[in-house]
C-alpha cells in the first residue's frame, strides 16, 4: 500500500513508550498515525471535520475517561467509526459486538492482520 493512500489511525494510550511503540510498528506498516495521550486528546482530534480517521485504537485502561466511554463519545461525532481496542484483558472486557478487541502483548503480525481485517 502507497503513502498515499495509506489508511489513517488514531492511536490513544495514555502510556508513553507503549504508544511510541505502537505507532512506529503502524507507520512501518504503512499507516498514517495520529497520537493521543488520552481521551481529551483523542476527542480534539475526533471533532476535527477536516481530519480524516479509518480507525480508533484505544487501550481500555486510560485516566479520566476510559477506552469504553472514549469510544461511546467517538461515535456520537463519527457514527461509523471502526474501533480496536488493546488491552492486557482482552479475554475479560466487554466491547459491543461492532467493536474489536487484540490483546496486550500483541505481535506485529498480529496486529497488521487485525487493522486489515477490520479496514476491508
């Protein structure tokens, strides 16, 4: 996949070696990344019209207002916004059945084949 044409991806997590981590693993991917440090960021980023977003990846656990309630309000301002959620738990949280999960830790390939089944 060129650049330039390269999905865009909003990574949110509060954490900031693990969201270096994941960021540099998608922009080797070939993923346009955007970076939030928490929901307030995140939400900045999702009231931007002009920003264009292909999918939210959010850890569950973030202070103030959790990966859950993160996503409840992405969709009120993006209705058909895909949303992945990492977490350490995965085998234990609840997500709405048109959400996703991967859990923590993950492998490269493992996340690459999550996004693009997601994204087709």
């Amino acid at each position: 996949m060129s650049s330039a044409n390269a999905s865009t991806i909003l990574v949110v997590e509060d954490d900031a070696i693990v969201r270096m981590l994941i960021v540099d693993v998608l922009e080797e991917l070939e993923f346009q990344v955007l970076e939030a440090d928490g929901s307030e960021q995140a939400l900045v980023i999702l009231k931007d019209s002009n920003q264009h977003i292909d999918l939210m990846m959010t850890d569950v656990g973030l202070p103030v207002m959790d990966g859950r309630e993160l996503a409840k309000e992405a969709r009120v301002l993006r209705p058909a916004l895909p949303i992945l959620f990492a977490s350490g738990y995965a085998e234990s949280i609840d997500v709405p059945t048109d959400m996703h999960v991967i859990g923590k830790p993950f492998s490269i390939d493992q996340l690459r084949d999550k996004i693009k089944d997601i994204l087709k």
